[in-house]
C-alpha cells in the first residue's frame, strides 16, 4: 500500500510514498488505511489530498535509462573516492569485525598487502578523470601497519595530482598505532581521520580486543590526547571517530562518555552504525541477528528533538544517529509522479572504489569479493557494473510499485549478496527492518512538528 498510517498523541496523519506528502487526516479516514480496507470514500478523499494517484503510476528500479544515465556518469567523472585496501593484517581482533572470520562470504586476516606499484596505479587510474577533488582512502586490516607506504602513496598524489585540483586524504585506524611520528605524518599532510572507539572502557572493550585478546580502550585514549596534545589545531579540524553499536544496549553509556571527554569530542559528529552481527553466549552460536529491541533510540530521538524545540543544537550522539534521517525526511522532495524511477538506495558501483590487496576492484569495502567492478590493469568493467545493476533491477521488480516506503528506502547489493546471487529472502528481511524503522522516524518527525512547526529548519542549512 502507498499510504502510511501515522499515529501521535496529538493527530492523524498519512504518508504518500507516492507524492512524498504528510497529511494531517480525521481519524476516521486514519482508522480506515490502518485497516487496510479504505472504502471508495476514503479513496476518493484521499486522492483529493494528492496522497495517491488519480490514474495509475509507474515505479521502476534502475530501468535501462537510469542504468545507462548512471555508468555514462561513472565513464565521464571516474570514482568519487578511491579506498586503498592496504593491507588485511590487523593488530586487533574486534568480536564483530566484518574480516573477523565469522562472516561465511567475508575474508578473514591475513599478511596480504597492497604492493606500492598496485597502489600508485589506482591513484593515477582516478587521476585520469576530470574532478576537482580527488578522495584517497587508507583502509585495513590497519592500515598504519604499513607506514611508509601511507608515505609513499600521499606523497605521489600530492605530487601527481592534477592541476588546479585537490587530494583528499582519508584513514579508518583502530588508534593503537598513533605514535608522534605517524600523528606528525597525518597533520603534515592533512588527513581526515576516522578513529574507532565505541565508548567508555566496559563498552568499548567488551568486543575490541588485540590480537592476543587484550583490552585496547586505554591505549586508544592515551593516543588521542597525545595526539591532541601535539596538534590540537589539526585534531579538532580533521580527527572524527566511528562508533559502532552493539549488544547490550550502550546508548546512554556512550551518550555519556562522549559528554565527559568534551575535550576530545567537542562537538564532532561522529559516524555511528550497528553492528552487522552480535555475539552469542550460553552455547549460542557465536555471531546471530541482534533482538529486534536490541537497541532502544528512543530516548535518543526524544533527546534531539527536545534540542531542535528549544533552538539548541542537540548533543554530538544525538545528531550522529538522528540527523541523516531527519534531513532526509524533512527536505524531500514533494510531488506526485506518472512514472518514478528509483535506485532503491543502490549506488553507480565503483563510484566508491575499493582497491583490494591484489589490484581488484570493488563496488565498496563492505562487499564480498564475488561482485568485482574492474581492476588496476583494465580499469571499471562497465558491462559488469551493468549487470549487476540490471540483476538489482531484476530482484526489486515491481514490489517497491506498490510500497509506501519507496522514496525513502535505501538498499544496496552488499546488503542482499550471498555469495555470488543477490537473494529474496535478504530482501525480504531488509524491507521489513527499513519500513518499521521508517515508520518509527516519521512518527517521531510528526510529534517534532506538532509542537513546533519550524522546529527542524536548521538541518541541512551549515
């Protein structure tokens, strides 16, 4: 159905996934759609509203037009950002990392790094499109293994880059190896860098470990305000953090620490995600799907809207796991369409290009290697990037024609891959995770402007 039914403690309301429209209603039209039975009554008033459509519509996922707009786009600008698998050796052994061996269509560790020669070729590769701003990842295992390749690749692209352009440079590390050396390295050349802590100790060093099963939280913190310490400018500049979620529920603990260690956070967005997998215990297998109540955000959204209702910009957490959402939400874009064409969330794979080990190409780092997009030696396999499109395409069919949640949705082949086939049953539980999910946001969203229509005005506006 196109109509999402909302409930709040103040009003009705409808959500079009067809028009992108939310419309306060009476409760009777409400009671009717959350039934699922609308009489030609309520349809009729529900046209009116521009909720659905007079006329039939049409709702096609990457179609033969879309497929050809996006790889003729992918052959004009090339990769927006290059991720350089360095290296597949990791001083940690963190319980739910994607390589830590417990996922069936994911490698594991191993000494395998990247040569220099591999590296530089997919740098110039990147270089050979026209941008103005050129990305380079460093991705691991952990990457500041190999420092003095970090060295020799930012060195080259400062050097190679094309004029009148920049190199971005960017790192994920685990924070173990931030010496003054490789910290004077990153400020030298300017790197953003992400570095992985998941909160205070007992949080933190529940499920990241080192390689001999050590806790790693207090050597990740006296790093960071050494590095602080030597180059506070460029710290507060260009250093952000990657959060992972995972059981039991930490939110509040996290919330906590990043509040109490201001000097370190300040007001930074970190990245936040849940973890793909949790670990068992009590001869549960060793990895297995969280609880749905696993992680409550309520008090998190409450918190951050509670902020945007008194004019205040919430708290750092409470922006990094709202905010995307909300954005999203409140500047969609709001018409009704004859015919919508849609990605369904799916990227022009390659246009985030991960360079393994071995020179081969990925559609991303979070994929496993049965969809390669190309290589250092031929470049983008433009027909493969086609076919996987068309086999996305293909999955979908006309199931998104008739869902009300079709505009928001995002889905992505690393996220329905097993293997070498993209599989149904994935798709079924992903569709079912995103519209409960979806529709616990916008009831959020309604309650938010309810009381203060204006309340969300500043996202989207730094």
């Amino acid at each position: 159905m196109l109509i999402l039914p909302i409930e709040t403690e103040a009003g009705c309301y409808l959500y079009s996934g067809w028009s992108n429209r939310i419309v306060e209603v009476s409760r009777d039209l409400f009671c009717r759609y959350a039934s699922g039975e609308p009489e030609e009554r309520q349809t009729r008033a529900a046209i009116r509203a521009g909720l659905i459509p007079e006329t039939p519509h049409d709702v096609v996922v990457f179609d033969p037009e879309l497929i050809a707009s996006a790889i003729a786009g992918l052959k004009q600008s090339g990769p927006e950002m290059v991720v350089l698998g360095v290296t597949e050796a990791c001083n940690f052994r963190c319980d739910y990392c994607y390589y830590s061996g417990a996922y069936a269509d994911s490698r594991g560790h191993s000494g395998k790094t990247i040569s220099v020669e591999t590296a530089l070729a997919a740098v110039e590769y990147s270089f050979g499109f026209p941008r103005k701003e050129y990305r380079i990842g460093f991705y691991g295992g952990e990457p500041l293994l190999e420092l003095p390749l970090l060295r020799a690749i930012a060195d080259h692209a400062g050097r190679k880059r094309p004029k009148g352009s920049r190199a971005i440079l960017a790192l994920t590390t685990n924070g173990s190896l931030l010496s003054d050396e490789v910290c004077d390295f990153l400020a030298e050349k300017d790197f953003e860098v992400f570095v992985s802590i998941d909160g205070p100790g007992a949080v933190h060093d529940r499920y990241r470990h080192d390689s001999h099963g050590n806790p790693t939280f207090g050597t990740v913190m006296n790093n960071l305000r050494r590095f602080r310490s030597r180059h506070s400018d460029y710290f507060d500049r260009q250093v952000n953090y990657s959060i992972t979620i995972a059981p039991p529920n930490p939110l509040e603990q996290i919330a906590r620490f990043m509040k109490e260690n201001a000097d370190l956070f300040g007001e930074k967005v970190p990245k936040v995600s849940t973890v793909r997998l949790r670990s068992g215990g009590d001869g549960a297998p060793p990895l297995a799907w969280p609880d749905e109540g696993a992680f409550d955000f309520t008090p998190v959204w409450d918190d951050f809207i509670e902020s945007c209702l008194r004019s205040e910009r919430p708290a750092p957490f409470a922006r990094a796991v709202c905010e995307a959402s909300v954005k999203k939400i409140h500047h969609r874009q709001m018409t009704g369409l004859s015919h919508f064409a849609t990605t369904g969330g799916q990227c022009t794979p390659g246009k985030r290009c991960y360079v393994d080990t071995g020179g081969v190409f990925h559609m991303c780092e979070r994929v496993n290697t049965a969809f390669p997009v190309g290589s250092v030696a031929t470049g983008f396999d433009y027909d493969r990037i086609s076919e996987y499109l068309q086999r996305y395409s293909g999955l979908l069919g006309s199931r998104c024609s008739d869902c009300w949640a079709v505009r928001l949705c995002r889905k992505c082949i690393p996220m329905l891959a097993d293997g070498e086939r993209m599989i149904e049953s994935s798709l079924d539980l992903l569709c079912e995770r995103q519209k409960k999910d979806l529709a616990f946001k916008l009831a959020r969203y309604c309650r938010g402007r309810e009381q203060r229509n204006d309340c969300f005005d500043w996202i989207g506006r730094e």
